[in-house]
C-alpha cells in the first residue's frame, strides 16, 4: 500500500479520481496499484509526481508499506 502517496492526496484535497484519470486506467486496476497487489509502472509513477507532486520527495511518495 502506498500509504504516503494517499496522505499526500488527501492533503492536497485531490481525490482519487483525479489521479486515476490522468493515468488513464479502470478504477480496479487503479485501486489494485493502490493497494500494492500490483505495481505502478515507472512512467505512471513519474507521471503522478510530475503532475501533482513535483515538490515532493519522489522516494518518499512511492514508499511501499505492508499494510
């Protein structure tokens, strides 16, 4: 689960969503990457970052935690 990258959504007042839409891809396979049963591509990552978080530690932002 990608616990920062959700803190840091919510912070921002941004929903999911929006997020989601910019990746262009199904909300399951988006709340799949979410939750870490599959992995963000490199290029999904980097177009999050880029587009919403370029302030951010990007390490920070994609910490995987085990919850």
């Amino acid at each position: 689960m990608y616990n920062n990258l959700l803190a840091e959504i919510a912070r921002k007042r941004l929903t999911k969503q929006d997020i989601r839409e910019k990746l262009n891809v199904s909300q399951s396979t988006f709340y799949s990457k979410l939750n870490g049963e599959t992995s963000f591509t490199l290029d999904e990552a980097f177009l999050i970052y880029k587009s919403f978080f370029p302030e951010i530690d990007f390490l920070y932002l994609f910490e995987r935690s085990e919850n």
